[in-house]
C-alpha cells in the first residue's frame, strides 16, 4: 500500500493538519519491508481556514501519485471529505519509521479496511490498537 506521510523535515510527522505540511512522503509499505517512493513539496496554500478547495487540490495531488492512506497526528473538518475517496490515519506517534512499524503491525487490518471503506477513518495508538471511526 501507498502511504502519505504529512512531515516537515522527512523524520517526524507535523503537529499541525494534514494539509499544512511542508511534504508529504509517499511510502510502499508492505507487511515486511517499505520504502520511500517520492517526497513531494506542498505548494497548495489557501488563507481560508479548512478551505474545502485546498482539500481538493491536495487530494488530487496524491491520488496522482497513487496514494491510499492518509497519516498524520491531526486533520481538519476537511477529513470527512477526503475520507470518500482515501483513508486517513491519525496516529500520536512521531517518527515516521515507528509510524510505519505499526502499520505492518496492522496491515491486515488497514487492507481489510482499505477494500471496504465507506466514509471511516482510522486511529492507531502506540499500543498497537486500532479502531475505525465512521463519520457522515
């Protein structure tokens, strides 16, 4: 699976929303083994707060580049918008790599969710816990 990781400096992910990213890191990640497929700059600005515009021009960029999961610590009301057509993940961890390792450790899971995603986004803890969470 493809997965955008929202960072600032390619190690951690950022403390703010999604789309307010300097890069998004595009990874191949499998249950074994992953690697970094692109880094791309986040030119797509907008004054508006939760600029549904923005949203658009984002998720076009990354289902451009074949994106399926969207992870970061935060997302904006825009999350139940971009979640019809790719799957956010919020996850409280920072390093990319241990983001990573969890997924692999869920992965089984997340590709289930991935086949039958009906407007869910999904919350991964530290502890390996992950739940789905419908919105409308």
């Amino acid at each position: 699976m493809l997965i955008a990781c929202a960072t600032n400096d390619n190690i951690n992910l950022i403390d703010d929303h999604f789309g307010d990213a300097q890069y998004f890191d595009i990874y191949h990640v499998t249950k074994d083994s992953y690697h970094l497929k692109e880094s791309i700059i986040n030119n797509i600005t907008s004054e508006k707060h939760n600029d549904p515009l923005k949203a658009k021009q984002i998720l076009e960029l990354l289902q451009s580049s074949g994106t399926e999961l969207l992870v970061n610590k935060a997302f904006g009301a825009n999350i139940k918008s971009v979640n019809k057509f790719l799957l956010p993940v919020i996850i409280r961890v920072d390093s990319i790599t241990e983001i990573i390792k969890l997924i692999q450790n869920s992965f089984d899971y997340i590709s289930d969710t991935l086949l039958n995603k009906n407007n869910v986004y999904l919350i991964i803890k530290d502890t390996l816990e992950v739940r789905s969470i419908e919105t409308t």
